[in-house]
C-alpha cells in the first residue's frame, strides 16, 4: 500500500511569539511542503489560546491555495457545533472552488470544554449539534433545494450558492480519539484520521482493528482511507531527537489537559500542565512521536503502516517552540532520506 504523505499545522506558540510570525511561518511551511512533494497540507482550528492561532482553517487554506499550485488543503478539522452548517457548507464549496478542487475536508466534534464555553455553548451540547450538522451539510453540498426539520435546526427550502467543484462533493475525513468518533465516521461513510497528541500507538492499532469490524458491520457503498497524524522531526543525532521530544511535550501536555478540564490559560497563554501520569522520553520516543534519524524514522513510519494499515500519514513537523529553521532542515531531510523509502 502506497502512503500519501501531507503535513499539518496547529500554529501554535509556547513563547507567544507574534500573529504576523506565526502566519508568515504558516504559509512558509505550505509552500515548502509542495515544493518538497508532499501530498497534503491540513489545518487545525483552535481558538482564544497561544495552542493554536489559526480560528479560520478555510480563510487560511483559500489563501495557501492561491500561493500554491498542486498541493491539496484540508481542515484539520472545521469544529462542526461552533458554527451554524449552511455556513460551513458555504465555506467549503467557496474553498474547494477557489482551490481548483484541491480541498479534502476535515470535520470533528470538537473536544475542548474551553473553547465552547467563550461561544456560550456547551461540549455535551455537540453531540446532538454535530448529528444534524452533518445531515444539514450532507444536503447543502448536494447541489440541491432541500428543507430541514430537525430539534435543533428548522431550515425551509434552501439551495446553497455556490456549490463545490469536486463530484458529488470534496471528500471528508473525521477526526476519531475515540471508539464513538470511529463508528460515526463509518456509518456515514466518511474517511478516518486519528493519532494526534497522546495517542499511543497501540491504541491506534485499536482504533484500527474497531474500523475493520464497522466497515464488514455497515458495508460503506466505497472504500474509506485511514490516515494518522504524528509529530515528525528528522534528526541529525540523538540529542537533537531527545530536544525535539520534549518540545512535543508541550503539545501533549497542553492537549491532554484542554481535553480533560484540567487546562491552565493565562491571559490567553496555554500553560504546558503535567498530566498525573506521563511517559518520560524514551517512552514518548518509542509509543507516541515519530522522532530521529533518518533510518528511525522510517522504521517507525513503516510500523505505524504495519500495525494500523493507513493510507495517509501526516506529519506534523512544527510543534512545541521548535525553531522555524530546524522545521524547515527537518523536513527537508524528510523529504531527502525518507520519502523515497515508501516511494
């Protein structure tokens, strides 16, 4: 199985460094990614914290679009209960039109009590937000009038201008850290990407295994791809490995303690909280980064391949404070010593 090999960006910044740095960094990154043959750039939203600055994934991915010429922009995820559907569906039909049909969609939950609570919404709420969302969006980007009578939404007849490039619509992707977001996706048929920070790589197996049992249970009317996200960093020795790992902590920590209600925010800086039981570096290494020199990081890619069967692997080279030129040398080895591998 070949392996479609993107990137992804979370733009965040232990160090609060400037909106202007981190957007110029951005765009840097997606230009280099095409330039280098990567398939794929994602884009993650996020609000009100130093975790992550980019809240407008497709005003961002229209622009990258704009600056790039092959490679294809996807969300990474829209967090579908923050916003009203038509919107998003107008959004993405604007996007993938500008983009020459070049979007790949990301849509996810959302999982970050946090965030919710400044939209003056609750997370629990988005279960039952997200099930007519997707009903809502499914319809709108079908390219035809159709009303909706649901508990939540009550929408007369309407037809969405403009409508997508891609036939019947761009293809859609679901984050899933859990076994509930692995069945939604199957059941609607829609592509599955997991891995994020602070998840194991046995438990990817997991999800994996879970996937396979749904698609025999619901039987998709075609076949769905399987992608994970890790961070990546090409090492030149294993101290610059062993720096990197920890830089990725500060994901992992931020992450993990947004998800469960433990997170810190000063004045909108995200404070890095130790979780009450964490892997140490060799740990971190081995199960959860996709961290060293070239010939780790092959083995460890090929493992991933093995052990959950994907089709997508993202990278995601920036992350922690990591210098803007140790990214850029880290995916420039990655691009030199270990694509051809899986070419």
């Amino acid at each position: 199985m070949t392996i479609n090999f993107g990137t992804f960006l979370l733009m965040q910044s232990p160090s609060a460094r400037s909106s202007q740095e981190i957007y110029a960094r951005g765009v840097e990154i997606a230009q280099a990614a095409e330039t280098l043959g990567f398939g794929n750039v994602w884009l993650a939203e996020h609000h009100f914290s130093t975790y992550g600055y980019l809240s407008r994934p497709t005003q961002l991915a229209t622009y990258i679009a704009a600056k790039t010429k092959r490679i294809r922009v996807g969300t990474a995820v829209i967090v579908v209960p923050l916003h009203h559907p038509l919107v998003i569906a107008e959004e993405i039909a604007t996007l993938d039109l500008l983009a020459g049909g070049r979007l790949d969609v990301g849509l996810g939950r959302g999982y970050q009590p946090y965030e919710f609570e400044r939209f003056g919404l609750e997370l629990e709420s988005g279960r039952a937000r997200w099930e007519e969302s997707i009903d809502i969006l499914l319809k709108a980007l079908s390219g035809k009038p159709f009303s909706y009578d649901g508990k939540l939404f009550k929408i007369p007849e309407t037809m969405v201008f403009p409508q997508p490039l891609q036939q019947p619509r761009p293809p859609i992707w679901i984050t899933a850290q859990s076994p509930e977001s692995v069945e939604a996706a199957v059941r609607r048929g829609f592509n599955v990407l997991t891995g994020g920070f602070g998840v194991p790589i046995e438990r990817m197996a997991e999800f994996r295994r879970l996937f396979d049992r749904l698609v025999g249970e619901f039987k998709p009317t075609h076949p769905l791809q399987v992608g994970v996200q890790r961070a990546v960093y090409v090492a030149e020795s294993q101290a610059d490995a062993r720096a990197a790992a920890e830089e990725a902590r500060w994901n992992m920590r931020v992450t993990l303690s947004l998800r469960n209600q433990y997170e810190r925010v000063e004045q909108g800086h995200a404070i890095p909280v130790p979780a009450p039981k964490e892997p140490d570096t060799d740990d971190l290494l081995d199960r959860f980064l996709v961290i060293g020199t070239p010939d780790t990081v092959i083995r460890q890619i090929t493992r991933v391949r093995e052990l959950v069967g994907i089709s997508h692997f993202n990278c995601s080279f920036w992350f922690g404070d990591l210098e803007h030129a140790r990214v850029m040398r880290s995916m420039e080895r990655f691009a030199r010593e270990v694509l051809p591998a899986f070419r």
